[in-house]
C-alpha cells in the first residue's frame, strides 16, 4: 500500500496534468510523467499514467468523424512507433542508470522550446509517404527511452496543417497507440505489474476532475498566454530532470 504522502503527490501531479489537458488538449503524459520523475523513476511514473492516458485519449481518438480517415493516413507513423519503442525500451526500464530520467529532461526541454518558438514546418502531402514512418520511428525511439509519446510526432502533425478537428482527432489517435505501445513495453520488461496497476487506476479521478476544471478555465482566459506559461514550465521542468544526473 503506498504511503498517504505518495498518494497526496500523485493526486495532485494528475489534477494539474488534468488541467493542463482540459486547457490546451495535451500535456497529460508529459506534465505526470515530469512531475513523477522527481520522486520516482521514469519508468514507474510512465506505468502510472497508463490508465489515466486511455481514460483521457480514447474518447477524444473516437470523437469525430475522422478516425478511419487518421487511420488510414497515418498507419506507417504508427507501426515505425512500434519499431523505435522497442529499441530503446532498455533506457526507460533500467532504473539503475539514470540515463532514462535525463533523456526525459531534454525530451521535455526540446518539446518546450519548440513550442514556445515561432517557427513552424509545413509538410507537403506527397512528402508523407516517407516521411511519416521516420517520424513514427523517431517518436517511437524517443517514447521508449522516456515514456513521453509528444515529440517528434505532434510539431510532424502540426506540420501537416490539419483541419482543426482532424488534428485534435489525430492527436488523440497516436496517444492511444503511444499508451498501447507503451504498456507493451512496460509489460515486456515486468514494470507494469498489479500494485502499480491500481495506483494508475486511483489516478484516473484526479486526471478527470482536472479535465473538467481545465474546460472551465479554458473559457475565461487566453489559452495563448496559458500554453506559453505550460511550455515554460515544461523547459523548468526538463532542464532539472536532465541536471539531476549531474548532482
């Protein structure tokens, strides 16, 4: 049974996540893989997520008319994410040598200075064709070491210039295959096992109840100012993850 201390963390790293979430329409994973690393390793914060991320995803994958559509588009991004996953499934579950916490750290930190960049890619349609299992691959690489599925494949989905619903529909495809790909790599390596099961299940709530908040204030403040402050947050973050292996 984890101690009321642990429990108290790991409520409020899901509500904020949550939050975060009902705010912009990502940053679940990222925000509570980042926050759980500083008390755990990152593979048992990445094994803590699991349940809330297919709570959270799954409606928004199904929600819309553009899911077979996303499939069928994006079928090779995904099995390339299968593909680098498991070749660097290693750095994530071995939680003597601090290499996957550091890796964690410079994801988070690339993702937040991208984001809070002004430069944007545009992908012409014809370049997807080899393009997208290479950023499958890529992302897959880097969800294996980390346990964070954001980055290359969102800023590459962005690049596409989606309609607005397609791209929030396509987001919410590839983090559910990155959450089934990820408990296949947490399962493999024994990580994800019945004690750590429940623990991501009582983090469904906190995640829920913060997806509901985030809505609400979604609707009173500039999400523009919001999402920089989060990527901001996400560079603080990153940089004292990836230090940590330093000190």
């Amino acid at each position: 049974m984890p101690d009321t201390s642990l429990l108290v963390f790991v409520a409020l790293a899901y509500l904020l996540a949550g939050t975060v979430k009902g705010i912009i329409g990502l940053g679940l994973p990222t925000v509570s893989i980042g926050l759980l690393s500083l008390v755990m390793p990152p593979a048992q914060a990445a094994a803590l997520m699991v349940i809330p991320s297919y709570a959270t995803n799954t409606w928004q994958m199904l929600h819309g008319p553009y899911f077979l559509s996303c499939l069928r588009r994006f079928w090779s991004l995904y099995l390339g994410s299968v593909a680098g996953a498991f070749t660097t499934a290693g750095i994530l579950t071995n939680e003597q040598s601090g290499t996957a916490a550091t890796a964690l750290g410079l994801a988070l930190a690339a993702y937040a200075v991208f984001g809070l960049s002004a430069v944007r890619f545009h992908v012409p349609r014809r370049a997807e064709t080899w393009l997208s299992p290479v950023i499958g691959v890529a992302t897959g690489a880097v969800l294996g070491a980390t346990g964070v599925f954001v980055m290359p494949a969102i800023p590459y989905l962005q690049a596409l210039e989606l309609d607005r619903d397609e791209f929030v529909q396509a987001m919410g495809l590839s983090f559910t295959v990155g959450t089934v790909i990820l408990t296949a790599v947490l399962l493999f390596n024994g990580v994800f096992v019945l004690a750590v099961a429940g623990l991501s299940a009582f983090a469904v709530l906190p995640a829920v109840v913060g997806m509901v908040i985030g809505r609400r204030i979604r609707a009173r403040v500039d999400a523009a100012t919001f999402r920089k402050l989060f990527f901001i947050g996400m560079l603080v973050l990153g940089l004292n993850l990836a230090a940590r292996s330093f000190y």
